[in-house]
C-alpha cells in the first residue's frame, strides 16, 4: 500500500470519527446530538 493511498482512506475515517464523538458532547448528551435521537 502506498503512503497517499493510506492517507486518502485515513483522512474521511479520522474526520467521521471526531464528528461522532464531538459533536454529540457539543448538542449536550449522544441521543439529542444524533439524528437517530430524533425518530
């Protein structure tokens, strides 16, 4: 595997990761931060 290839799959990973675990401490708890909260 080549170093760019490791980075561009790592990248969108990395990003989706802090999303899921920032942003539901940012809206206060992980069920109302989720669109799945809302169903």
């Amino acid at each position: 595997m080549r170093p760019w290839i490791a980075v561009a799959y790592s990248a969108p990973v990395a990003a989706a990761t802090a999303v899921f675990i920032i942003y539901p401490i940012g809206q206060g708890s992980f069920s109302d931060g989720m669109p799945l909260g809302e169903n």
